[in-house]
DNA sequence: AGGTTGACCTGGACGC
DNA sequence: TGCGTCCAGGTCAACC
C-alpha cells in the first residue's frame, strides 16, 4: 500500500529489469473496475511496443513506449540521420519517440511484479504483459483500488498536482495559501502536491512540529519553511530505504522495504512520544487516521 | 469553488 | 477453531 517512496522504488525496480524490452503479449482479467481505459485499448496500445523507460509521477507508475517493430523502434535507429529515409519514415520515428504510456496505479494493495513465465500466477492478478525474453510484468492487486489506463496524448501524463520532492519551499508555500482545510488533509489532496499519503503526512508534520487540524492557509513562513524541509528530507530518507511496508507492500523483487523502523508518529497511536515521552494521541483528519503528539505538535 | 463524506473492495488482526 | 467486527498507506463522485 504505497505512497511516494513505495512507488518510486517498485518503478526503479521494474525500470531495471523490464527496459528495452518489447511487450509480445497482453492479458487482462476482465474486472471492470481496475482498468480506466477500456482493455481493448490498454491490449492494443502496449502489444508491440517497447518499454523505454519506468519511472514514478505522483504515486502513479508510468511506462514510457515506443511503437514500431525490430530495429525502427531503437532509439538510436530513430536518432539516426539517414539520407535515404522518406520523409513518412521521419514523421513514423518522431510520433514513435513521443510513443504512449502505460500508467500503472497501485492503490492500496497493488503490486507490480516481474517474473519468469512458468511462476505461477498470484490470486487476483489483473494483467500479465508477456515480454520478449519469456519473462512477466504482472499487475496484482487483491483489493482491486489499483487502476491500469494508458495515455496517447501528445505531451504524456504530468500527474495531478506539484511534485513534492523537487518543489522549491517558495512554490510549495504559495500551495497552502488562502486555504481553509487542514494542513494535514491539504497534504493528501493530490491536485495540490502529488504523491504524499497518510503515513509522510504524519511523520512530516511531526517532524515539523504542526497540529495536523491547523488550517494551511494559517501556517506561518517558518512553519511552513519547516514543513518543507521535512517532508523533502523523510521522502528522500524513506526512498534511500527502499519505501515503507507495513502490511503487504513488496518492489519488483518481492523484497520488503523497511522504512516502519523510522516511524515516529504513523502507527503508534498510545504509545509514547519518542521525543519528549508524551503519549501519542489519534484522531481523524479529512477522514484519515492521524496520530501526532499534542506536546511536541502545536 | 472549496471542503467534506461515504463508497468502492478484500484480507488480516483481534475479541469472544 | 470459528465467526463477527473493525481497520487499512488509495481515489473519486456526490454532497454541503
């Protein structure tokens, strides 16, 4: 169940194993709800193609391909300056460099997996990409809030909101201004800031010292300065561990990140404070558990 | 329009 | 052991 870092990690991890392969095959599971494109159009868009890349935008894996066939679809074959290619060749390879994307959401239970062929399928698998040297790209997600789609529009997807772990602090302050939510929930709506979930909104706003019912709009520079340092800071902390995994969250390799050992607050509900020793209190936030500690939080 | 709430699913943990 | 209840890191549509 993943945020930022599980999902940086899962797409780092098939990024390494699954690029420049060509996808031969596709199969889905014919559950309706996981797939935002229709399957006829996922199947059509990803047989054939090649993956160039896989990477992370907000908590939303993207496949970056590459149509074409052989040789043609190479990038170096695109890049080549051939005075005997038509001009039809040239406009093929520009529209095959723009490509489209396979984007890949986890939910709250999904895994991406990559395995050798004759590995039996986990229950609930909802698409298998079979790619050229025998091996699997597999989509599994048991509680089905994952969804698969794919993007041909020219420009690919940028995700919903601003990037958190690139964002400069005078960007992401300008984020919260005028706003009557509480910080807490500002941290988890996605067309503000992409790619934060329950837990680093938690340890952020512990490290940082802030109420998580404290309105966005009435933070002050320095709470907002301290905000930013820390969320950037446990972000890049918890990828550096390879994401957290509290119940079933696995990367490309079924390896468990381990992350939950830096928990401060998410989690711990009842439990004292490891800071000042006050005990951690646990209340709902835009509809989310949220644990803080009334001593070192204000 | 911005903000809040409940619905969507299955499985694991816990209590009796 | 078995059954019921509660909880879960995700969105998103529908409401206020």
């Amino acid at each position: 169940m993943p945020e930022l870092p599980e999902v940086e990690t899962v797409a780092n991890g098939v990024d390494a194993r699954v690029r420049g392969q060509r996808i031969e095959r596709v199969w889905t599971s014919g559950k309706p709800q996981t797939f935002k494109s229709s399957e006829e159009e996922i199947a059509a868009t990803l047989t054939g193609a090649r993956i160039e890349r896989v990477r992370r935008v907000g908590k939303t894996i993207v496949m970056d391909l590459a149509r074409g066939s052989g040789r043609e679809a190479d990038s170096s074959a695109a890049l080549r300056n051939d005075s005997q290619k038509s001009k039809d060749d040239d406009t093929r390879h520009l529209r095959d460099a723009v490509g489209a994307q396979f984007l890949v959401h986890l939910g709250m239970t999904g895994r991406l997996l990559v395995s050798q062929a004759e590995v039996a399928l986990p229950l609930h698998t909802h698409a298998v990409l079979s790619l050229g040297d025998g091996r699997e790209v597999r989509f599994v997600d048991p509680r089905r809030f994952g969804r698969l789609s794919v993007v041909t529009e020219a420009g690919g997807y940028a995700g919903p909101g601003a990037e958190p772990t690139t964002i400069s602090v005078e960007d992401f302050s300008g984020l919260f201004k005028g706003r009557k939510l509480a910080i807490k929930a500002a941290l988890l709506n996605q067309s503000i800031l992409h790619g934060v979930g329950n837990i680093y909104a938690d340890e952020s706003l512990f490290r940082a010292g802030i109420r998580p019912r404290k309105q966005a709009g009435k933070l002050t520079k320095a709470e907002l300065a301290r905000l930013h340092s820390s969320l950037q800071t446990v972000l890049a902390h918890a990828i550096k561990l390879g994401g957290s995994s509290v119940s079933d969250y696995v990367d490309a390799d079924g390896i468990r990140g381990f992350f939950q050992l830096e928990h401060k607050v998410y989690g711990r509900a009842g439990e004292s404070c490891h800071d000042c020793g006050a005990g951690l209190k646990k209340i709902v936030v835009g509809g989310r558990t949220t644990v803080y500690c009334p001593a070192c939080q204000r």
